[in-house]
C-alpha cells in the first residue's frame, strides 16, 4: 500500500506509479514527484535533491519528500505501462546499477577477479604456468565483454526492475560510448592481468624467466630431480667411500666446508687474467678471493710474501710442473728427476728405453736418477755424479711412490753446483709440510709445486710457488743476481698453458689452507705418520718386505715379490671386500701394469686390524692364482675367476662394509 504525502487540496488528474518513484499530475497542469522513504530522493531527473534545491523557483518543496515544479502543462504520455515504469523510474534517480564503477577503489575488483580465475587454473596440474597465465588473460577478456555488453540487469542489481533490458555497458555513463569509465574497462582486461603478471615476477622468490616452465624447472630443479641417473652414480660413489677402507696415497676425504666452497656459484665466472689484469668485467669479487687464497697458502707453509710469491690458478699437478719447465727451459733442455718404478712420477720426464710416455720427456730432454736397490733409498752420490756428467737446467726433487724423506739440502748442493733451478714436488706430502711434522723444502727450493687433493686435503687443484728476491751473487762484480720466476710462471700458466682458472676451486681452496693452518690439522697429521708407523710395524710382523724397510710419511710401500704374487692381482682382491689401494711400481719392476708392490697412504688400532684384511687378500690372491691352469693364468683370467661366488669373500665385504660405515664421511 502506497501512503501518499499531503498533497495540500491539490486534485490530481492522473498518477503513475512505480516500484520507488510517484509522479502525479494536477488538474492544475503542475507536475509532482516523491518517493519511498530510503529508497529515493525524489529526483526530478535533474539529479540528486539536495541539489534540486538550487534551482531556484523552478523547483520548490512543497512537502515532506514532495517536490513540485511551477505549473507546467503536461500530457499523458501514450506508452505501455510496463515500460512507463522503466522510462519515469530511469528519468527520475541515478543509475545505482553503474555508479559503483566511479567509486575509488572500484578497480581493485579487476584485480580480485583475476587472482580468482588465476587460482582456479592453478588446480589443473598438467598446465605450466605460461598455460595458466593465458587462459587467465582469455577468460578475463571474455568474461568482462559478456558482463558488459551481454549481461542485463544483473549483476550488482540495486535497482531491481529499473535496468532489467539494459546492459552494464548501456547503463554506465548513460550509455555513451567512449566516456573515460568506459574507455578505463576497456583498458583493464588487457592491462591488468599482464601488470599483475609482471608484479609477481618482481616481487617473487622464484626466479623470472621468458622460458617455459620446462625450461625453468630444468634451470632450478635440484639434481635428483633433473638428472636422477647422475644423481644415482654419485650417491653409489658416496655409499663406496662411506663402507670401503681407503688407503690409496693419493686420496683424502675432504671437508663438508670445502664441498661447500666448491659448488658455488663462483664457477659461473670467466675471469682470464690475475688480480687487477683481467680480460673480463665484474671480477672484483674473483679478484679478492684469488689474492685471499694466495696470503692463505704463503701462510699455510710459513712463507712471507718478500721472499715468495704463489699461482694458485693452475688446474693439477702434472699440468703446473710442465708450466714450470716451459717457464725456466727452452725445448730440449735438461732436466733430472727421479725414476718412476724407483718412487718418481711421470710428470718428472719418465720414458721407457723404447718410448717416450711423458709429454715432459718429449719437449725436453729428461735423464732419472734412482734409488739404491738394496736400501730403497735415493743414491745422492750416483746423483751428483750423473748431474755433473749431465748438467741438467732442472733438478726435481719430489716423489709419487718414495715413503722416505728427500734430503733437500743435499739437493740444493748437487742444483748449486751444475747450476740448476732445484724443483720440489710435494704434492704427496704438502699436508705434513703445512703442519710442519716433516722437513719443509721451502728453505732450499727455487720452486715449489704441489697438488691440494691428498694430504693438504682440499679440492682438486694445484699450486705453483716460486722464489722472490735474490738467487745469487756474481762472484767477479759482486752484484745481486735476481729471481726472475715470477713473470715466466705466471705467463707459462696464463695464457701459455690455459685460459680461465676454476675460480669455485680457489675458493674451496682457499678454505682448505684455512684449515690447514690450525691446530686440529697439525693434531690430524701427526696422527697419519703415527697410523703410517703403524702399518709398517704390522706389515713386518707379518714378514711382508716393505721398500725402503719402512716409512717417514704417509704412506707405505708393500713388495709382494717374496709373496709370488704381484700387486695387481691384491689390488683386485682387495677392491672385492671393500678395500681400495693402489697397485705401484717398485724398484726393479719391469711392467707398470703388473707391478710388484702396493701403495697404502693413510686410531691405529684400526690399522693394525687393516693390515688382517689386507694379509687375508694377499694370500687368497696367491691360492687364486694357484688354482688356474698355466694356459689361462693371465690378470684377465685371474679377474674372472675372483668374481665367481665365494661365501668367504662375501663375509669379509659385509664385515668391512659394516666396520667402515660407522666412520663419518663429510658430505
């Protein structure tokens, strides 16, 4: 029921209704209107009444909620009744269905909008987000036309029956069709989705890239994930190391920081060149971590600066002693070093009598000197003798497979004498030098070499020492005669032997000299020539002949010639039940292949139970090795017959594989 306002004695000739809005007209030609308490202002269609009111005398209020115009003469309109409604209510208020789009804030419902449908596509798994995005922006698109030119009425009905045949698009700005509004929703879901897009790429923890997810799950995905069957090798290389007995010299088990240093991004870096002379930008990090790593390692073998300088960019050991000769010889020049089956290495020049087998050996011209066969020991007078005959540029004091200490003053006579640049290999030892549980050859040397992967315990890599200052004094003038070693190194390394140095390996290796330099490391090095002492008492126990009839370093030498079996045929044995050694050359060997001894580097109650397990193999070799015809007794032969089945071996490998596994393996 409609509750009519005072109408003053005014007689009504005729009235319309509609859901909000009244109008009536007098049989005075005037024209009123109201409306529902609430519901409306009781427009005119002139706007809002408050400001109705400033109209002047065209307009005045007659009533509460009635607004009457100065009498007009007005017709009755000749529409149907059902659109009569539409048209007077539309005439007499504002569209409440389109005004909210030009409130403040009103766009943030793009916004909202987009996150939903962008969440709903998130649900399909088997799109990658690139798929995802597109048929966001799509459904947007689509879904914003279809509200706006194809949707009537609803939604966001404030009106209800007032814009039931209008579309959003004909009720907004009173249809125009290119009014800022329109041209702003128009805009928006083209932009929007796109800007939310590029905000998340911005403010995200997940790294942004043009490529496909593929393509970026290749780029971030963990090595399991990308690559499970590398992934699988190196976590069988682990579970190895983890449950076998590992006594090869050569080898150490570094630590979890210096893993941590190596796989780093400092790989990603090219960077030719040394500190400050780079061929390449953005090396001033590289640049501070080289320079760290060098004042690490003058520190680590308690060298100063004044009268040594390091390259610490040459990749490995063989390579930095061929960087060395290249830098002091011409090609065919001399050089001395000591025989490999007598304890050398084939980077000192190692040739056979019918073939050169060292790159050394065939740019210069190498004669070795040996070991006495009966002691084991180096003959420093067959040395000296030899060198004076041979006169060699280079004298390489340094071993591979020597367990005794190298006398470095007598070297640096015989060098000092035929004039030769003295060249001490360390590598095997440079551990026990850094903690100084041996003689340090640095107080006779001119150069240094050494790898940073055995007994320094660090990465792969290699280091090239060289001395600064001065080398002599010209007996008739009396003048100084300088060092002239650190340019020629440096050159030879780069550009004369490689390019780019393994920055994330001078990293770990400049952790690896930090460690070096502490109290737990001397602590850990004593204990290996301890473990070293060890084996040797064990082994002679046992009547095993050791070379040189024992050890002064890490490692010792077992001769199995008194034992008729060789050390490759051990070797295999030994790698069945979990134990990893190294077969090697020994004095008066004919054949590097079938060599007659093994090679053993390591609390030393643990070793002498080692040395149970290594005699256990040495004899199930020769009872092998016994067993096969002599039409079939080769190594090849005796690897076949070794895998066939044996419950012994087997309890032996489980027994091992248990024992080793309760150590701890930094990884």
């Amino acid at each position: 029921m409609v509750i009519l306002p005072d109408l003053q004695g005014k007689l009504i000739k005729d009235v319309v209704v509609g859901d909000y809005h009244f109008l009536a007209i007098t049989e005075a030609g005037e024209l009123l209107s109201w409306g529902l308490e609430s519901q409306s202002n009781g427009c005119l269609g002139l706007g809002r009444m408050e400001t109705l009111d400033n109209y002047g005398d065209n307009i005045r209020r007659e009533g509460s909620g009635l607004r009457v115009t100065n009498p007009v003469t007005v017709s009755k309109p000749t529409i149907e009744p059902d659109t009569l409604d539409t048209k007077i209510d539309q005439s007499l208020n504002p569209n409440l269905n389109a005004d909210w789009v030009h409130y403040k804030g009103a766009w943030i419902i793009h916004i909202v909008l987009i996150i939903f449908v962008k969440l709903f596509y998130d649900f399909i798994t088997v799109l990658d987000n690139d798929w995802k995005w597109a048929l966001t922006n799509v459904t947007y698109n689509i879904g914003s036309y279809i509200m706006f030119h194809q949707v009537k009425g609803t939604p966001f009905e404030f009106n209800s029956g007032a814009y039931d045949n209008l579309t959003m698009w004909e009720q907004i700005d009173n249809g125009d069709q290119y009014t800022p509004t329109k041209k702003f929703l128009m805009m928006s879901s083209f932009y929007i989705p796109n800007l939310i897009r590029k905000a998340k790429v911005i403010y995200s923890t997940e790294m942004p890239y043009n490529l496909s997810d593929k393509h970026k799950q290749l780029v971030e995905g963990s090595l399991p994930e990308t690559d499970p069957e590398v992934n699988d090798i190196i976590n069988d290389e682990i579970s190895r190391q983890k449950h076998s007995i590992v006594l090869i010299a050569s080898e150490n088990f570094t630590t979890k920081a210096v893993f941590d240093a190596l796989g780093t991004p400092m790989c990603n870096k090219y960077s030719e060149g040394y500190p400050g002379a780079r061929y390449y930008g953005g090396n001033e990090h590289i640049d501070r971590m080289e320079r760290l790593c060098q004042s690490r390692a003058l520190k680590a073998f308690h060298v100063s600066p004044e009268k040594w300088g390091v390259n610490v960019q040459t990749l490995s050991g063989s390579p930095a002693n061929l960087q060395v000769y290249q830098a002091i010889m011409k090609p065919h020049e001399r050089l001395m070093g000591l025989d490999l089956p007598h304890g050398g290495h084939l980077s000192h020049g190692y040739q056979t009598d019918s073939r050169k087998i060292s790159a050394v050996s065939t740019y210069f011209e190498t004669m070795p000197y040996r070991v006495d066969l009966e002691t084991g020991l180096i003959d420093y007078d067959m040395l000296e003798k030899t060198a004076v005959l041979y006169r060699p540029k280079v004298l390489v004091a340094g071993t591979s497979a020597y367990c005794r200490l190298i006398d470095y003053k007598k070297m640096r006579e015989i060098a000092d004498k035929v004039g030769a640049y003295l060249v001490v290999d360390m590598a095997h030892i440079s551990g026990l030098v850094a903690a100084g549980v041996i003689p340090s050859p640095f107080e006779y040397a001119d150069i240094v070499t050494t790898t940073t992967h055995k007994s320094l315990r660090g990465p792969r890599g290699a280091m090239i020492f060289f001395r600064r200052g001065v080398r002599s004094v010209n007996p008739k003038t009396g003048q100084e005669v300088l060092y002239d070693l650190e340019n020629p190194i440096n050159f030879s390394v780069f550009p004369g032997h490689q390019g780019g140095p393994h920055n994330h390996t001078i990293a770990a290796l400049a952790t690896a000299l930090k460690q070096a330099a502490t109290p737990e490391f001397k602590l850990y090095q004593e204990q290996v020539l301890k473990n070293a002492k060890v084996l040797e008492t064990e082994f002679l126990s046992k009547d095993y002949s050791l070379v040189s009839n024992g050890t002064d370093s890490h490692m010792v030498l077992v001769s199995l010639r008194d034992k008729q079996i060789d050390g490759a045929r051990v070797e295999a044995i030994c790698e069945l039940i979990n134990i990893a050694l190294n077969k090697n050359s020994i004095p008066g060997d004919k054949s590097a292949l079938v060599p007659g001894g093994v090679r053993i580097g390591m609390g030393e109650d643990d070793f002498k139970k080692i040395v149970e397990y290594i005699d256990f193999a040495v004899n199930y070799a020769k009872k092998v090795q016994a067993s096969l015809p002599k039409e079939a007794n080769r190594l090849k032969d005796f690897k076949e017959k070794i895998l066939q089945h044996d419950e012994k071996l087997e309890a032996i490998k489980s027994e091992i594989h248990e024992w080793v596994g309760t150590f701890p393996l930094s990884v």
